[in-house]
C-alpha cells in the first residue's frame, strides 16, 4: 500500500460555509489551540502525508485570507458557495493536481489528527475511495470523514456533486468501492454543527 500512494495525495479542505446554524460567523474563523480552526485543519492535513492542501474559501473569504495565515497552503475562492458544500467538492477536486489521489475533508471537525490522515493514506488501495469510519453509541460503523477518492475516480464523483451533496451520490451509486477504516481510537469524528457542540473546540 504504497509510499508511492501517500506522494500523491492532495487534500482538499472544504471550508466555505457560512456557520449559519453555528451562528458564530464562518467555521474557518473559529478559534482552536491558539489559531484559527482553518489554519490547524490544514496544517494536520499536511503533517499526516498529503503533499499539498487545497483550502477552499467561500463565506467572507476575504476576511478569512486576512486573519489566518494560510501560505503554507494553497488557497481558493468559490463564487458559488452559496450553493452548497457541492460547489465547493467541484472547485477543490479541480484545483488539485490531475495525477493526484485527492482527500477531501472538512473544516468543522476539529478531532481531526495526523494519525487518522496517516492511516486513509496506508489504507488506500488502487481504484478505491478510503473513508474513515467511527462507532456509534451502538457499536455500528458508519462512514464519516476524511474521505479519500482515488484519482481514477475523482471527475466521476465531481460530476455528481450537487447542492449539499459532496461525494455522497456517487457513493451511492458504487458502494462496492468503498473501504471503511475505523479511527473511532483517534477521535470521535463529529462534525461541529451547533452551539451545543463548541465543547469540542476546548
């Protein structure tokens, strides 16, 4: 499972959203460990062997380039943002070199760590999409992020990302390619979604 694989995998950090439901302004801008929640995500993302970061920016993106420091990275704006985290999947996975695998993730999990990122990156197998997977309270795995598409399958799942929808169609459509890695000991892989959640910014 190939060092060669972990060489070629960019990541994809989607982080255009506007928090609404939050109601604490963008994500991105939260604060975590003394940073910005976007600058630590994207950090872990490099640090657990992607070899670029692909920051995709939306919801005041000008005052998000403004209070971080993202130059480690690479940064771009989506106009349409506001269509829906789809758009967003698009902008990124096109961003990213065509040869490359590409990990897309997302900036609303702060229990995101370089382990988790190591592990989907010396769990992929060619021509597979990689997920991490945590436990609920009922012991079921369920697929949660990061999410590692293969880059022979990358368009297709570009192609059917529409509204809110990432790669969720097309994982629909070819359930036979997905790999489940459990991370449940790494972290919990909870989305922070409202206020009642911000413990996990502590």
């Amino acid at each position: 499972m190939a060092d060669l694989d972990e060489q070629r995998t960019t990541a994809v950090l989607l982080a255009a959203g506007a928090g609404t439901r939050l109601g604490l302004g963008p994500k991105a801008l939260l604060r975590f460990q003394g940073r910005t929640l976007v600058e630590v995500l994207a950090d872990v993302l490099l640090a657990g062997g992607c070899r670029e970061v692909v920051t995709v920016l939306g919801a005041a993106a000008e005052s998000v380039r403004t209070a971080t420091d993202l130059s480690r990275h690479r940064v771009i704006d989506n106009p349409d943002w506001a269509t829906g985290m789809g758009s967003s999947f698009r902008a990124g996975v096109a961003a990213a070199a065509p040869e490359d695998h590409v990990l897309i993730a997302l900036v609303d999990q702060p229990g995101l760590t370089t382990e988790t990122v190591a592990r989907l990156l010396a769990s992929h197998r060619p021509g597979r999409v990689t997920a991490a997977a945590y436990r609920g309270t009922d012991g079921k795995l369920r697929r949660g992020h990061p999410l590692l598409l293969d880059s022979s399958l990358r368009a297709e799942a570009a192609e059917t990302a529409t509204g809110d929808a990432g790669a969720r169609r097309f994982l629909q459509a070819h359930p036979e390619l997905l790999d489940l890695v459990d991370c449940t000991d790494l972290s919990g892989g909870e989305d922070l979604d409202t206020p009642e959640q911000l413990h996990l910014l502590d």
